[in-house]
C-alpha cells in the first residue's frame, strides 16, 4: 500500500520567537534554519519581513535550503489596494519561496479588531493570495482563530478558507489560536472542513493551552488534514505551539501513522532528533526539559530494581519505542531503591567491565546507599557515579590536588556610587611536582572558584578547554541551621557531550567544589588524560 504525503511546516523561527523570554539573533536564526532544514521538516517559516528587522535581515538573501523558506505576514489591510500597500508589498518582496498569510476567519474579530465588513475581509484574502501567486510564491493562508470561528459562524470560517483555497492557496492552515479546542472538537471541525477543501490542502496550527496541542494535530490528521505545524521543543506564546519533537517520532514510530504516512525525515534524522531538541536550549542557554517525551535524559531512565531486572533481559518489556530510534540512551538509575541488578546495568552502561560475583559490588551498593542517606543524588549525577565506581573498582588517576583554596566575597560602594559585591578566588593546585597558583574574579564565589580551577592545570590544561559549564542547581535539603546543600553541576564539552556532578556539604562552596572536582576529573578521564 503506498503511503500518503504528510507535511510539516516549522514555525519556531515565528511563532516560536514569540516565547516570552526568546530573542534570536540573526545568527541564531540561520543556525536554527539549518537544523531544521537538516531534520527533514517541509517549510521554515523564517519570520515576518518587514515587520521586524532581523527577520527582514534573514530575507535579504536567499538561503538555499531543501525545506521551503517562508515569509509570514498579513493579508492585505482594508480598503487597500494590494499594490498600495506596503506592508504586504514587504512580505511579497522578500527572498523566499512560500508565503504564508494571517487573516481573520472569526466574524466577530472582522467586526471588531479588524473594523470592517466580512466581504472585505474575503476580498483581502483573495487579493493577497492572487499578488503572491503573480509573484511566483507558493501560498499558505493562516486561517486566526478558526475552530472559535467555526464554533460561532461556520458558514462565515469556511468562506474564508475557501477564498484561498479557491484563489489557487496551495494550503489553508486552521489555527487554534487561543489554544482551547479540544481534540475532539478538532476531529469533527477538520471533518466538516474536508469536505468541502481536499485534506491535502489542510493544515492544522495547534496551541498548547489545554496541553492537547500534539493531540489536536493527530486529531487534525485522523480527520483528513495532511499539514502539521508547530515548532522545535514547543517553543511559543503562551503556553507554546504544538511540539514537532513529540509529533515526528510518533509519526515514525507508532504504526498507525508510520504504515500511513511519508514525512520528510528520514531514519538517521530521527536517530539525531534529541541532539536538535538540545542544541535549541543551547541556542536558547536553557537547561533541557528532563521529563520531555522521546528526547528528555528521564524518557528512558528506569528507577525501580523489578523493572531494571527485566529491561536487562528484554528492554521492550518497559519501553514503549527504542531510544537509539531518537538518538536517546536508556538509564538505570542508581538509587537507594537500586539492586544489585540495576548497579550492574549501570555499570554495563558506561562500559564498566566487571564480574557480577565481584565482592566489590556489595561495597559499592552500600556506598552508594550511604552516600545518598545523606543528601548525594547519584541518579541525577551519572557522571560522579561513574567516577565513585571507578574509585571503588578500578582506579582513578590522581591528575592533581588542591592544596588550598580560598575564596572571598566583598561588599563594597563603587566609585559611581553604587552597592557592588565582588567574588574571588585563590587555588593553589599540585600538577606532578608543579605547584600553580591560581586567581580569578567572578560574578559569584562559585563561578570565582570554577575559574580560578580552570584557570591553570599545567599539562591537563589542554585536556579541558573545551569544558563548559551549562547549568548550575542548589537544593537545600533540611532547614534550620543544620542546612545540607547539594549542588548539581551540568557540563558540557566540545564533542557535545553532557554530564552532570553532585556535591554535598553543610556549606554551598565546600558542595560546589566537590562537583566542579568531579566535572574537571571526569573530561580528563574522557579525554584521555594521561595520568
Ligand atoms: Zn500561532
């Protein structure tokens, strides 16, 4: 049986930069463009030229791309004509190759926001499709606020995608702008919709605001529609935009859309899918959503001893698709509910070679539990797991040794006047018989700390110039003043590769430096460091 085409259309670099807290960069825009041309989606709604200047940056050359750049923009206004009116003229002029409009499909917002008459209205969409199809462009019509529209007058919504649709729209997309549709109201709605507009013209524009904006696309689908937009990690206003990261591996993976539809990814764009999901928060300096579906480090994590038992003899018992499908790992977490049997999968997981009768084993479970009783979260923290692990079963190479630290905080008036506080430190470190000593200024006494480290490891210090640290967590674990902080650092290096370190200690900076420790040993570890 062959299958039927199914389109994505990307709209991250759009609606998606409406997140309240985004702001791409022109460079940060073409990178993104990249990726999503490089996954596989259909189009890449690039922003609004002339509306915004970055965006009207981004149009000003063509970029090739195999997924079809769009420019967004409105119909034309009001009793304009659409020669006369620059705004339009804007999006028509930029560089790309579809065009894809906003118009009012809810009567009441043609009365009220717009300010004139429901034929006006469809003239607008009629005129705006025609001068984009003169130009060459390939045209999708936004239907705003549709299923609202449908809900109230769905003779009035239905003109108004049909004007496109008659006009030679390759599109008409139903937005669920206010994001309250359910999903079965958008079954029925695209439903209806289908029978007078071919589903292969139909598009859905799903909003999260009931967290049903994945289920209405599908709903959308199973109704007829064949265009699916949305963006990269649900990225939007509000409560975001329908999540491709979600909707593409159910597409390729669950049977009752993989045997149906063709989508433009392909199965090693799939098995890439969760480092696309975090290069946008690395773009975005956003810790990655751990509990995400399919991409989040949690997706695939197993914490129970009966349950790691049985993923150890037939993963498929616990997972519902493979995460190597999406580029992600399966994670046994190592717990003070672990057994013996999740101690070992963790260890197989890391390429740790040891015998399962190794009475040494025994020593590291009841490490681990009491190290946990008093604050350390090692299922959190994989890679000081791995480095505890190797201390007590292999060996560590003891790379160098802080002799002393000392870090200050100062609180001072500035020369302008102004109350500045001011963090640094002194480390002063043992490399071989070299002792370096070490200083820096930071905008805290933790990042003070972590530079002075870094500063300076002698011979090792080529080993770490790629580390980065990308997050940085506190917890205090019991009030009072018998306070535990645990601290968990994440970092990153070169290669693209994430970890993350735990430390505990009644006092914040003694936690900090433990886990910027472990961080430090760890790249060196997976450097190749020589000991
Ligand atoms: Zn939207």
């Amino acid at each position: 049986m062959s299958r039927e085409r199914l389109y994505l259309f990307d709209t991250t670099l759009r609606d998606g930069a409406q997140t309240n807290g985004v702001d791409f960069t022109l460079a940060d825009k073409v990178v993104i463009a990249r990726m999503l041309d490089a996954l596989g989606v259909d189009y890449v709604e690039a922003g609004y030229p002339g509306a915004n200047p970055i965006d009207s940056s981004f149009f000003a050359e063509r970029r090739p791309a195999r997924a079809k750049i769009t420019a967004f923009g409105m119909t034309r206004r009001p009793g304009r004509s659409a020669s006369n009116d620059p705004g339009l003229a804007a999006v028509l002029d930029a560089e790309a190759d579809a065009v894809c409009f906003v118009a009012k499909s809810w009567d009441y917002h043609v009365r009220v926001a717009l300010e004139t008459t429901e034929d006006e209205n469809l003239a607008s969409i009629r005129d705006s499709v025609r001068a984009a199809k003169a130009k060459g462009r390939e045209v999708l019509l936004d239907c705003e606020h549709f299923f609202d529209g449908y809900k109230a007058n769905p003779a009035y919504a239905l003109a108004c995608a049909k004007a496109a649709y008659d006009e030679g729209a390759r599109w008409v997309v139903l937005c669920d702008t206010n994001g309250g549709t359910l999903p079965h109201e958008v079954e029925n709605i695209v439903g209806e919709v289908c029978k007078h507009i071919p589903g292969d013209h139909v598009g859905i524009h799903a909003h999260n605001d009931t967290e049903q904006a994945v289920a209405n696309s599908f709903a959308a689908v199973r109704a007829g529609a064949r265009q699916i937009q949305g963006t990269l990690n649900g990225l939007g206003e509000r409560c975001g935009n329908a999540n491709l990261i979600s909707i593409i591996p159910t597409l390729k993976l669950k049977g009752e859309y993989a045997e149906k539809f063709d989508i433009g990814v392909s199965d090693a764009a799939l098995g890439n899918i969760a480092r696309v999901s975090h290069g946008l928060d690395d773009i975005l300096n956003r810790a990655a959503d751990r509990n995400a579906p399919y991409v989040g480090e949690s997706a695939f994590a197993t914490k129970a001893g009966i349950h790691a038992s049985a993923i150890i003899k037939d993963p498929a018992t616990y997972e519902h698709v493979a995460p190597e499908q999406i580029g992600n790992k399966r994670k046994l977490l190592v717990s003070d509910q672990s057994g013996r049997s999740n101690l070992l999968a963790e260890l197989d997981r890391i390429d740790f070679a040891v015998d399962k009768d190794d009475p040494r084993l025994s020593r590291l479970l009841d490490e681990v539990k009491e190290r946990e009783a008093i604050g350390y979260a090692y299922e959190a923290a994989d890679a000081s797991f791995e480095l505890l692990a190797r201390r007590l079963l292999g060996k560590v190479p003891r790379y160098f040794d802080v002799e002393k630290f000392d870090v200050t905080v100062e609180q001072r008036i500035s020369a302008k006047g102004e109350r500045i506080t001011v963090s640094m430190a002194v480390v002063k470190v043992k490399v071989g018989e070299e002792v370096l000593i070490s200083a820096a200024e930071g905008n805290g006494p933790v990042n003070a700390l972590d530079l002075a480290l870094r500063k300076d490891l002698g011979k090792y210090q080529s080993f770490i110039t790629g580390l980065e640290l990308t997050d940085y967590r506190v917890r205090i674990l019991n009030g009072g003043s018998e306070a535990v902080t645990r601290v968990l650092i994440e970092s990153e290096d070169e290669t693209g590769d994430h970890w993350t370190t735990v430390g505990v200690s009644p006092n914040i900076i003694d936690a900090s430096f433990q886990a910027l420790m472990d961080s430090i040993v760890y790249k060196l570890i997976k450097s190749g460091a020589p000991a």
